[in-house]
C-alpha cells in the first residue's frame, strides 16, 4: 500500500534522502525513526507529494507521487507537524471543510465530522475557533482532520506531539483500530514507548540512508542492547 522505491532528494550537494526503500502493508504499523535532520520529515513530503523526489519515487495504492500526485492525495492520511489550523474557523468548521475539500459526499460529511470529533476527544472545544486552541486541542483537531475522509494509508509525523497522556492514549487507540481495518500506517516519532506499543516493524535512518529494519525485537536482538532506545541509540551512532 506505501511504497518507497529507491527515494533521494537532494538539496545542491547535501542528499537529504538517500535510497530509501521500504513497504508497509495494508494492515501494518510501521515506525520510521531517526535524529533530527536524519531524513525522515523529508522523505515523508516525498510521500504525501509536498516534495518533488530527485530520484526514485513513492507509491500510494500504487499510484506514483511524480505522475499521480491527486490520486495519491486521494489515499492518503497526512499529518505533518509544521501544518497550521485556520485560526477563524471553529474546530467543527475546518472538520467539515477538510472533509468535503477530500471529496467525501456531501450526504456522509456530518457523520464523518461527528465521528472523528467523538473519536479524538474535540467535542468540548468543537465549536472553538483554531487560533484559540491549546497546543494539545490542536494537535488533535490535525489529526482528525488527516483522516476524516477515512483514506486507506496514514502518515503521521510526530502524531502525539503536545498531547498530555490521556490525548495520546486516544491516538494509540486510532492508530490500532485502522490498522486493525486494513490501513496502511507510517508514523515517526521520538517517544520508543509509542513504537514498542504499536509498530509491527520499524526502520531506522541515518544521514538521509536506511541503516536498519525489522520488528522491534529483531533490532533489539541484532543491536545487543536490552531496549529499543538503546538499540536505536546505538544504531544511529554508529552509522553517523
């Protein structure tokens, strides 16, 4: 369902994606981690075709991000972390504006919004506007509106960031649901706890290049170490 086929860009001389390969299937919870600046966030644009690849390519559904960017738009959940709200729109108006700007029919829009301002929590401040949101409403009112219009594969960037621990649990809870319905799921994170409850494998980059992948206790085993964090900061010392 999400495929990474041999995926670089490059900025001048700095490769900011080296090669990247990888697959998650319809069904998977895939953790993609790494440093700040290892790569991930820009490889993840790649995906969601905000960035133009240098060389190789992605697929959703397989449907190529260079020659069909809309149709992969269509099949894709995604939540980057830099992406604002609109600040004069109620949480419940931006829902309601996502849903139909991704083409749900106009008949199913109510229950969609409904469904995603239950799921995640929004209902006491759904009628608030964005631009006076806390950190942690915010960040869930981004979530539901990723995956309002309930595409089959979901890229979430740093989901739970700025969310206290019952928000997050919230999450947790979505992420094992669509998994459990067929999505395809791609995240990364920095929490190791997230990834030890949810990813069933887990790729590790380093300096734009994947260095290491499998399940959690597959790189725990191969790294020597007794835990995720420390095989995953292990790993990634060694391969800077």
């Amino acid at each position: 369902m999400i495929e990474f086929d041999d995926l670089s860009k490059r900025y001048g001389d700095f490769d900011a994606v080296r090669g990247l390969t990888l697959r998650v299937a319809p069904g998977e919870v895939y953790a993609l981690l790494g440093a700040n600046g290892a790569g991930k966030t820009t490889a993840l644009r790649c995906l969601a075709t905000l960035l133009q690849p240098t060389g190789g390519t992605a697929r959703i559904g397989g449907f190529d991000v260079r020659s069909h960017p809309l149709e992969v738009r269509r099949r894709l959940g995604f939540l980057a972390a830099s992406m604002g709200l609109y600040a004069r729109l109620t949480a419940r108006e931006l829902l309601r504006y996502f849903a139909r700007l991704q083409e749900v029919p106009k008949a199913e829009v109510e229950r969609r919004v409904d469904g995603v301002v239950e799921r995640f929590g929004i209902a006491p401040f759904a009628d608030r506007l964005c631009g006076r949101l806390s950190t942690g409403q915010r960040q869930r009112v981004s979530v539901a509106r990723a995956v309002v219009h309930d595409p089959p594969a979901l890229v979430l960037d740093e989901p739970t960031l700025g969310l206290d621990v019952l928000s997050g649990e919230a999450i947790y809870d979505f992420v094992a649901d669509a998994a459990g319905r067929g999505r395809a799921v791609l995240f990364s994170t920095h929490q190791m706890d997230e990834v030890e409850l949810l990813a069933d494998r887990v790729g590790i980059i380093a300096a734009g290049r994947m260095v290491e992948e499998g399940t959690p206790d597959e790189i725990v085993g191969r790294s020597g170490e007794h835990n995720l964090a420390r095989a995953f900061l292990r790993i990634a010392r060694e391969a800077a």
